[in-house]
C-alpha cells in the first residue's frame, strides 16, 4: 500500500516529458559536450553573495 500515489505521479511527469514540446538549444548542447566554457553562466552576482556568506563557515587551513 501507500505505492499508488507516486506512481500516478511517476505516470503524470512521464505523460508530460513525453507529449511536451521542446524548445532545445543545440548550440548550447554542443558547446557543454565539447566542454567549450561560456562566460555568462560562470558568473555570480557579487550581491548574491554578500547575502549567503553568512551561513558559510570560514575556511581553515
């Protein structure tokens, strides 16, 4: 018992994968398989990290 709703959820994501159109990106594809860096992903908004260091230790090496 208890299975029948995370299958019906299993069957939901799988029925929406599969009849879903994608909008995919082949350029970006080949650019992550060939391990080619794009510069605009790597970079993190200095505010976003002055609100999260709080909750990091310091290093201590």
């Amino acid at each position: 018992m208890g299975r029948g709703r995370a299958k019906a959820k299993q069957t939901k994501v799988a029925r929406d994968l599969k009849y879903r159109t994608h909008e995919t990106d082949f350029g970006a594809l080949a650019n992550e398989l060939h391990g080619e860096e794009n510069n605009d992903t790597d970079q993190v908004d200095p505010e976003v990290l002055d609100k999260w260091s709080d909750y990091v230790e310091p290093r201590r090496d």
